[in-house]
C-alpha cells in the first residue's frame, strides 16, 4: 500500500510540474516550467493548500534517487573533455569563487532569517530578544 501512496505522490508533484510548464508556455515567463510548478507548490504549501503529507513520502523517495540523474550530464562532460583542456586552473578559480560566493550567501541569508525570527518572536511574546534568541 506503501509504494501506491509513493506513486499517487511522484504524479501529484509531476501535476505540478505540468501546470508550471503550460504556465510559462501560456504566460511566455522567461523561467522554465519547472521552476514554475516548484513556485506555485511553494506557494500552496505555504498557504496549506495543499497539505505536506500530500508529498512527503514522494518528495523523500525523489530525493533518495537525486544522485542518479547527474550521471549522464557527468557522462557527457567527459565525452567532451576537449572543451576543458588548458583551462584547469580557470577552472579551479571558477569552482573556489562560486563556493565562497555560495557559502556567504547561506551564511548572510542565514544571519537574515534568524534576525527575523527574533523580531517575530518579540513581537508576539512583547519581550525583546538577544542575538541567540535569549530574552534581555
């Protein structure tokens, strides 16, 4: 019974891929339709639309087979290594600046996000809160 619930979710979440792909077709978004359904679920989610027990289970079994869709676009890197001779050390650069701009970004959205949190939680509370969320 487990593995119907899975499927009826994987096709609840392709739905969405569905409609956000003739979303964009329709509205000629500059985005791709993928990214569409994935907004417009976000969105339902956070409105509790759609509950996430809906998903879950099918979003959790996704994510465990994720690795699995890289292969071939690794394959086809390496069927065209001539594309990336001579350039190793520009690729290094490439990898070690996106990391750290990737690793700021976290961090700074991270810090953002607690410091709403607080705000949030003084606000209904009426106390005013420290950094680490302690009351001053």
């Amino acid at each position: 019974m487990k593995i119907i619930r899975i499927i009826i979710q994987v096709f609840l979440l392709y739905l969405f891929y569905l409609a956000g792909d003739y979303l964009q077709k329709q509205l000629h978004l500059p985005v791709s339709g993928s990214i569409v359904g994935l907004l417009l679920l976000f969105v339902l989610l956070l409105f509790r639309v759609v509950p996430v027990k809906w998903i879950e289970e099918g979003a959790t079994t996704i994510l465990a087979y994720l690795p699995l869709f890289f292969i071939p676009a690794t394959a086809g890197i390496v069927n065209h290594m001539d594309i990336f001779s001579g350039r190793g050390l520009l690729l290094i650069l490439i990898l070690i600046v996106s990391s750290v701009l990737t690793i700021a970004a976290a961090a700074h959205s991270s810090q953002w996000l607690t410091s709403v949190n607080n705000k949030l939680k003084a606000g209904w509370s009426g106390k005013r809160l420290s950094e680490k969320g302690k009351e001053i």
